[in-house]
C-alpha cells in the first residue's frame, strides 16, 4: 500500500522508514533490530576510524546477512582554530571547574567528530554498503565520485529547498528533508542563519516539488500519523531518530533516558558542540543561553564540556551532556526496536486503508 515504491525498490526494503543514525546514541544492535523488520539500518561513521568501521559493519552484516546498510559520515569543513574564542568560552565554562573541583588550566580533550576524507572513502569502496549518507552537505567532488563509483546510492541532508536542489546537482540519489522540529544536529550547510529553518510539513512538499529524486522526511515524525503525513506530502520515506532513542538497543546515558521519559523543553543550541542541534534543556543550556555567539566552531566545543559532561554523568546528571531529542518526543514508546519498526509500519497502513475508505 505503499504510495511510492522508488526508495523502496532501489533499497531493498519492505517499509519506508529510514534509523537515524545517532552518532554515539546508535550501533550496531539497533541497526541490526531495524534491518530485520525489514526498513533501512543506519550505522553512524563520524566518530569513527576506518578500522572501527570495518569492524561495525562487520558484525551488522553477521546479524543481518543480506540487509542493505547506510552509512552516514560528516561532510564539515574542518574548523579554523581561534586561540583567542577558545580562551573566551573556556573562561565562560571556569566557574563550573572550580564548582566541580576540574583544574580549569588542564588540557582541552580533542574531539573525534572528524569529516569524511580518503581514508574513510577506501574503506567505502572495500565495504561497499548500499546507502552512504552525508551530514553537512557533500565532501568534496573527488570523494563523492569515488563514493558513487563504487556503486554505493547517495544521500544528504537539506534544510531548506536551496539546499536541496544543490544536493541533487552534486549527485545526491535521495534528499533528506530536515525540519525545524528534528532532534541532533541540524544539517544545514548553505547558510547559518536559524530564521531560514522551516517546518517539516512545510519543508517536505517544497522539495518535493523541487528535485527529481526522492525524498526522505524527518523531524517531529513519531508515529504512524506523522508517516502517513510526510508520504501525503510527497515523501517517499520517513527518517525516524528520536522514536528510537526510546529502545533499549539505544546507547543513550541513564540522564537522557529519564529525561526523554519525563520530556520537558527541547530548544535548538549550539553550546554543546558548536552548531546549532534540538536537544532537551540542561543546565549548561540555561545558564548560558541556548544559542551563544562565543562558543568555538564545530566540533571543538564539546572538547571543554567534556570534563564537565563526565564529571555530572558520575553523580547521574545530564547537566552538560547534549541530550538530543525532537519535538515530537513526547509521543515516543518504549519497546524494542524490531518491534517498534513493525508496529508503525503496521499502523501506518491501517490509517491509510481508514483514510482512502
């Protein structure tokens, strides 16, 4: 029944829905429940090196033999170091050291959200997964045709429609279309300007209007009527992140799971990283502002929050953890993942069979 089999079809798969993939909240558990309900698995590659790569697909290959994969890497220029707005955003952050007894002269932890280059595209070509997907835009021209050739579909992430259409002309096979309402880390990549960012609803049909190539919908999509929405508007697929934050396969840290239980306000912020990304309001968010005009670009952020992060997670608190999430978190359920997969698929069809009579 369903109403655009293109994604379908060329993935390999039996239900249009697409796992985010969460860097440091998914692996390969989750990944492997989704693909065997039968929708496309996601494995998140930024945070990792290709050894770790070949080793995580690997072992989802051995639990879902025969399963089409998406790997997803990030595509951000590598950020130019400022000595003088690092020193400004780490005094920002001394008052929380000295609370918590951190040496605020101890080294900075370097941060291991690297951007996708050669070494990363060699393995690609040796693993060659169905789907590579990119946040952030595109790598450069070289690495996307190295990508392309080795047989692998393309897709990225846009914000706006402009965005959408560069991706198309750059060779994306699929457009992610990410509204205002998605948890993590926006994937906006032609501007930095947050007025620009529009809903999902909105968002979806504008690019589906806009580009030839199919259209994957996320943000604020945590049901079967949220599915049965996107695809109305012209999605060929959904991309569901935060409705699988909510299974146990999740690697979420204890805070952010009560948290999601309990969900209060999710505000974009660009304090946790350095880009602006939808998570739930902690303390380093209220204190500071959510959005902050001093903080050092991504990733290197997170680098000084990290002492702080750990020290909080010890005593079970998420105060200066980022604890992504979406809008529509508060209708999310608690089951495992291949179950949950099952169930909204199931749900979906039952509302369109209602819907057309």
């Amino acid at each position: 029944m369903w109403p655009d089999r293109r994604l379908l079809d060329r993935l390999e798969i039996d239900i249009p829905i697409v796992q985010a993939p969460m860097a440091g909240a998914t692996d390969t558990e989750l990944a492997i429940a989704v693909a065997l309900a039968g929708a496309l698995a996601s494995l998140p590659a930024g945070m990792l090196n290709a050894q770790q790569l070949r080793e995580q697909v690997a072992k989802f290959r051995a639990g879902a033999p025969g399963k089409p994969l998406n790997l997803n890497f990030f595509a951000h220029r590598p950020p130019m170091l400022n000595n003088a707005r690092e020193h400004t955003w780490r005094e920002k952050l001394t008052p929380y050291y000295l609370e918590f007894g951190i040496d605020p002269a101890a080294p900075v932890p370097v941060t291991n959200r690297a951007p996708f280059d050669a070494t990363l595209c060699a393995a690609v070509e040796t693993l060659k997964p169905k789907v590579v997907s990119f946040h952030y835009g595109l790598p450069e021209a070289a690495l996307v045709e190295c990508v392309k050739t080795s047989g692998c579909l393309l897709m990225s992430t846009a914000t706006t429609v402009a965005e959408a259409r560069w991706l198309e002309q750059n060779g994306c096979d699929a457009v992610i279309a990410q509204g205002y309402e998605a948890g993590g880390h926006r994937g906006m990549f032609l501007t930095d300007d947050l007025a620009t960012q529009v809903g999902t609803f909105a968002l979806v049909p504008l690019i589906a209007d806009a580009v030839q190539v199919p259209v994957i919908a996320t943000g604020g999509i945590g049901d079967a009527r949220g599915i049965v929405a996107a695809l109305a508007l012209g999605a060929s697929a959904v991309q569901l992140g935060t409705a699988y934050l909510f299974c146990p396969e999740a690697k979420i840290a204890v805070p952010h799971r009560a948290a999601l239980r309990n969900i209060g306000d999710t505000v974009l912020t660009n304090v946790m990283t350095g880009r602006p990304a939808r998570g739930i309001v902690n303390r380093v968010m209220r204190e500071l502002g959510p959005v902050s005009d001093i903080v050092p670009d991504f990733p290197l952020a997170g680098g000084a929050l990290a002492p702080l992060a750990a020290n909080a997670l010890a005593r079970g608190s998420g105060d200066f953890s980022p604890m992504w999430a979406g809008q529509a978190a508060a209708i999310g359920r608690e089951m495992p993942a291949r179950a949950l997969t099952l169930k909204l698929a199931e749900e979906a069809q039952t509302l369109m069979r209602r819907m057309t009579g």
